[in-house]
C-alpha cells in the first residue's frame, strides 16, 4: 500500500471519529429526513422564551463539514473508493459511484473555504440533518458554491452525504433566516406557507422540463437552462433522432421517491429547497412503424460510456436507455408572492444505462 492511499486511510479513520462513524459496510438509504423536520414558529411569530436545546450543534455541524470536506479530496486521489463510499448515502450514493467510474483514475482536484452550516433546530427525532455551504475552487481555477446536506442517524451514527448541488456561477445561496442562537427553521414536507410546498417542488419542476413554458406549471418555476431549457433540447433531440437515426426519443424526469427533501425558511418567507429528480431517455426503433432504425448504430452519448461498450452498444435493436441522478437547489418564494421559484443550482451525472 502507497503512502496516498495509507494517509487517506489514515485520514478516513480520523474523519470517521470525528463525526461519528460506526460499522465497516456502506449505511443503506434511509427514510426521508423531511419527514423528519421539526415544525417551528415562522419568522414573524413570538419565539420561544426556552428553545429546546438543538439535537445538532452548530459545533457539531462544522466539525463534520470540515472533516467530509477535508477527506473527501484525499480519498479521491488515492482512489479509496469504497472509503469514499462509505461517507456517502441517498442520492450521493450513485452520483459518487458513476463519478468514480467516469474519472477513469483522474479524478478532480478541489479546495474548499467560506465553509457555513445551516442548521435548523431538531430534538425527539432518530434521524437529523443540516445544510451547508463552501466555495469550491477547481485546478483550472474556476470557483462555484457547492450546497450539501448531511444526515445522521441516531445519536452514534455517522454523518453521511446524501445531497451535494452547486450554485450556477455567479448566484448566491437563498439567505436562511437564522434565529438569534443562528439556527435555522426546517419546513415539512407538506407545509403550506410556501407558493410551493416541499414535497411538490420536484413534481412540477420535472412538469415544466416535460411541457416546457406552454405546460400548465410553467408559471410557477421560472425558466431557465433545467427547466425550460431541458424542453427545448428534448424538442431538439426528438426530431434529430427520428430524422438522422430513424428512432423515437423521449425522455422522462420523475422525483426520487426514496430520496429526501430539505427545506430551510428564507429570510423573505419563503424556502430554500434540495430535492433530486431522476431523468431518463430512451431510444427506440419500433414504435410508430419506424423499423428502419432497427440494428442501426447510434453515437453513445460520451457520459454513459462508462456504463455502455462505445462499440458493442452503438447498434439499437429494441431500446437504448440513459438514467440521469439530478440534485437541484431552488428558491421558493413566500405563498403570498405572485414570483415564481427559480432553480439556482444543479449537479446532475448518468448513472444508469442499459441497451437491447
């Protein structure tokens, strides 16, 4: 064993302490923390003369953001990928499996700084969680700002990452209203002083992909390069297919059933919201009579050539399917604002792919 890999080991073991860990196997999924939230007065409300103590410290938080953040780089280079893993649960759990793939050995060298934890208040509750941010810097020197949220189960359990977004370059993260302690307040699934509750943010938002700016929730998200910009490359990519291919393209976004929604309040009443959305497009010969595009080959998109042989599954015979795994940060606005929401990050990566 090299020197990298026993420093990342090393370093992996220390983080490990550090927040938490326990057991030697990857933590399976666990049940959505939105449904975990504590539901606590809005901003305007009189607070609370005694707030129950935070389940989560703000202390405690920092510490397990610095030691993800610290490690994670170390694990990637030294290629410790069942170590990296390990940190890792929900929709980050494929995102870093197609991720360690598709570096083909060459992964991706980052430093991180202006780390902040968005904590909100959770007591009585087996599982908990708190967002964070940190400005990311590449090796090509290009700086955007990662969103994260990490999960815990149970007061021995590891922290795990279960939601990593960045921020389009250039946009700030939705300013958290923070109580006088700077805790943060978690919004149900269901809550309804929001224009749109959590627990629907992804269904329309996958709407608006699928219809574009003439579907019916169209004014309700703003448009923009994953929302009515998705519709305008499917409508492309249609007609592209069946006139250079011969074959029917569609694609598909859902939200990911198993996998949680977070929700912070905003300072204007509104909400920040993490949620993921899973894609998936298909190419097919056989409906609608196009049978000349049976057994032709078809350029294999270059993110799933680490699922698909770039030569052996470039002839479609039945269907060619891509899965995309999307995290999406989105700004809600209050119930009484006439604004629509505005999708201000995403990190998607395909990691799924079959073809027959």
């Amino acid at each position: 064993m090299n020197g990298v890999v026993r420093s990342a080991l090393a370093l992996a073991l220390v983080t490990c302490t550090a927040v938490a860990c326990s057991g030697g196997e990857p933590a399976r999924p666990t049940a959505s923390p939105a449904a975990a939230t504590s539901a606590l007065p809005s901003p305007g409300d009189s607070p609370s003369p005694s707030p129950s103590p935070p389940a989560v410290t703000l202390e405690e938080a920092t510490r397990a953001l610095d030691a993800f953040l610290d490690t994670d780089d170390v694990l990637r280079l030294a290629g410790a990928d069942r170590w990296e893993l390990l940190l890792t649960q929900d929709g980050q759990r494929p995102i870093t499996i197609a991720g360690i793939h598709s570096q083909e050995g060459k992964p991706a060298r980052y430093t991180w700084d202006r780390r902040t934890v968005l904590v909100p208040r959770q007591s009585g509750r087996s599982t908990v969680w708190f967002a964070a941010t940190a400005r990311r810097r590449d090796a090509s020197g290009e700086v955007r700002t990662g969103v994260f949220t990490f999960v815990r189960q149970g007061r021995d359990g590891r922290w795990l990452n279960s939601f990593a977004s960045l921020l389009y370059p250039g946009e700030k993260p939705p300013s958290v209203a923070l109580d006088a302690d700077g805790y943060a307040t978690a919004l149900e699934s269901r809550d309804a002083s929001v224009a749109i509750s959590p627990n629907l943010m992804g269904p329309l938002h996958a709407t608006v992909a699928e219809e574009g700016p003439k579907g019916y929730a169209s004014g309700l998200i703003a448009p923009g390069p994953q929302t009515t910009g998705f519709y305008d490359e499917i409508s492309k990519t249609k007609e592209t297919a069946k006139a250079d291919d011969c074959m029917n393209y569609e694609s598909i976004f859902a939200s990911a059933p198993n996998y949680p929604i977070f929700a912070l309040r905003t300072r204007d009443g509104g909400a920040m919201m993490l949620y993921t959305l899973i894609r998936t497009s298909s190419w097919t010969p056989n409906p609608q009579g196009l049978k000349c595009g049976e057994g032709r080959p078809v350029t294999l998109p270059a993110a799933a050539r680490w699922l698909l042989s770039p030569t052996k599954d470039l002839f479609i015979r039945q269907k060619r399917q891509i899965i995309e795994t999307q995290q999406y940060v989105s700004a809600v606005p209050p119930k009484a604002s006439t604004a629509p929401a505005h999708v201000v990050g995403y990190e998607g990566i395909v990691t799924g792919g079959s073809n027959r």
